[in-house]
C-alpha cells in the first residue's frame, strides 16, 4: 500500500499520525485558496475526449523531468520489465521481446534527451509531438508496474510488429499539444524556470526518503535546492485538500534523517503554472504542529516502525520502492 493509499485509509498508521500531530489541515487549505485568484486562468486538454488525466499527469511529470535533466526513475524501467512479463502470460512469448524491445528503445530515446536551458524548454514543433507521445507512452508502462496490465491498456492494442512506433501511434490526438503547453507554462519564472538555472546537482528528481519502506513507498515529485515540490495537473485546484496536503506533510515527515535538507514545501499547480509554497515553520504551523520538525520526525519513525519485525517491504509490483505520483483531474 503507497503513501496515497495509506492516506485514502483514515486507520492507517500515517493517516492516524497525521491527523493526530497535524490537526489543522482545514487552515492550511484555507490559505492556499486564498492564494488562488477566484477564477485561476486553467489550461485544459483541447476536445474532444474523452481524456486519461491520469496518464497525461504523469506524462507531464516525465516531461518535467526530462527539463531537470532527470528523465528515466525506476517506476518506469520496472514498469518495462513487468509489462512484458505480463504481456508473456496475456499473449505470448514474442509478445513480451516485441514489448520489451519497444520499451527499451524507449528508454534509450529518453535517456538521450538533454536538459532544458531557461527559457528555452520547448523543442522545434515536431520534436516536441514524438517526445510528448514519448512521455504518454511512458505513461502505461508506469501504470503496469503500479497496478499490472490491465485488459483495456493500449500497450495491448499496438501493432507491435511496428516497435515503438506501433505505442507512438496509439497515443491521442490531443496529448501532444497538451504537454506541449503544460512545458510552456512551467518554462516562466513565476513557475518553474528557476529551477532550470539550479546547478545539476541540486535538481533532484523522484526523491526517496528514509521511511519510504515504513509507507509502502513513496517518492516525491521534485526536491530543488531544499525546496520540495509536489506537481498536481488538476484542473479543479480548489478541490485540493487533506489528501494532497497530508500528502506533502508525509513526504517532509518521512525524510527521518534529514538527507534533503527541505526548508521550503510547495505545489505545483501544473494546469495554472502557478507555484504555491511555504516555509516549514509556517507549514507546521499552519498544520497545528506543536513539536519542531525534527520531533516530529523521531515520531513518525516511531509510529510507523514495528518492533521485532522485518524491515518494511515494497509493494508486490514495485522491483524498487516508488510513490504514486498524484496527478488527476481532481
């Protein structure tokens, strides 16, 4: 069970923590809509749809990625190596080496990409198109290695004869001018461009923390230079509330030995290019915390470890311990 399943779960060691030691999540909703204009400027998917929110959100996180010079986490090359187990069982041995090669080829083409200058995210018109439907289709292969490939996955609809190209073709028509413009906004200074002008080194991305084992998993979107950011591509950012913000809370919490060094909490309104933060004091505090973070820390550790047992383990479909990342229509 990841960090969003445990906090789905209201008896859930960390959601009883949370709800314990950080009881007042309705004020730290109620600032960030204050910070919201009444009516935020939204970019939606253009019709007609119907559309895999979904999938787009994490397609979107991989474009990111790919910018910060990050583009391939372990999600996705697991996600590789399980689909063409699977797709050994559900259709045949040449199945999953026609798979396994197309996804391959797809790493290797990610790989390759180079990270973004300021200012200058987007590609030329046709190779930002292939490298959306690049990231799109990352997307089912991420969605495999979550939760096992499912009978209306396109993975299992292509014309695998035709190698990658055979998944590129089965991406929708309005993905690419989406993540196009979802890149265009972060590639401002109000949004994300400054993270762009970060050296390497202090760009991370799919960061895991100390106690991820302790929740099933999880690993945050982006820390950079002690800023953790959490992306959320919805399109409703007012329906943002104790999930997503426990969410961020569990992700600081569970950095038990203070590895990142966060100082700063954000999100990340993808669709509104807006990025919304507060320092860890006043996160804490806003949350109702009455102990120092690093109190906090040593209590979490306590709450979610269990004595005289084997260390946590990842999830059953995890080869490594990951996060579902939280991207939805909300």
């Amino acid at each position: 069970m990841s960090l969003t399943s445990n906090l789905a779960t209201v008896h859930s060691p960390i959601s009883r923590f949370l709800s314990l030691e950080l009881p007042a999540v309705a004020c730290l909703i109620g600032d960030l809509r204050s910070r919201l204009p009444l009516c935020p400027d939204t970019v939606s998917p253009s019709p007609p749809g119907p559309f895999s929110y979904g999938t787009l959100g994490q397609a979107i996180d991989l474009r990111l990625r790919i910018a910060f010079g990050t583009p391939v986490g372990s999600a996705l090359t697991s996600g590789v190596t399980l689909t063409a187990m699977d797709m050994t069982e559900a259709r045949s041995p040449e199945a999953g080496r026609a798979v396994a090669e197309a996804g391959q080829e797809l790493l290797r083409l990610l790989e390759a990409q180079r990270p973004a200058s300021p200012g200058a995210m987007l590609h030329e018109p046709a190779d930002e198109d292939h490298l959306a439907r690049m990231c799109f289709t990352a997307g089912w292969f991420e969605e495999v290695y979550r939760s096992a490939l499912h009978a209306g996955s396109p993975l299992l609809q292509a014309d695998l004869s035709r190698g990658l190209d055979g998944l590129l073709n089965q991406v929708p028509g309005y993905v690419p001018g989406d993540i196009t413009a979802m890149a265009s906004l972060a590639d401002r200074p109000e949004a994300l461009q400054w993270v762009l002008r970060l050296p390497a080194e202090q760009r991370l991305c799919g960061p895991v923390f100390a106690g991820s084992g302790h929740v099933g998993g999880a690993d945050a979107d982006f820390i950079a230079s002690g800023h953790l950011i959490d992306c959320k591509a919805t399109i409703h950012p007012k329906r943002i509330g104790r999930p997503q913000l426990y969410q961020l809370a569990g992700y600081l919490l569970l950095d038990y030995d203070d590895s990142f060094k966060v100082d700063q909490v954000s999100l990340y309104l993808a669709r509104q290019g807006r990025l919304i933060g507060w320092s860890t004091e006043e996160f804490l505090r806003l949350l109702g915390a009455r102990r120092s973070l690093p109190e906090l820390r040593e209590a979490c550790r306590r709450a979610l470890s269990v004595p005289d047992e084997a260390p946590p383990s990842v999830m059953p479909r995890q080869l490594r311990g990951e996060q579902d990342t939280l991207f939805t229509d909300l």
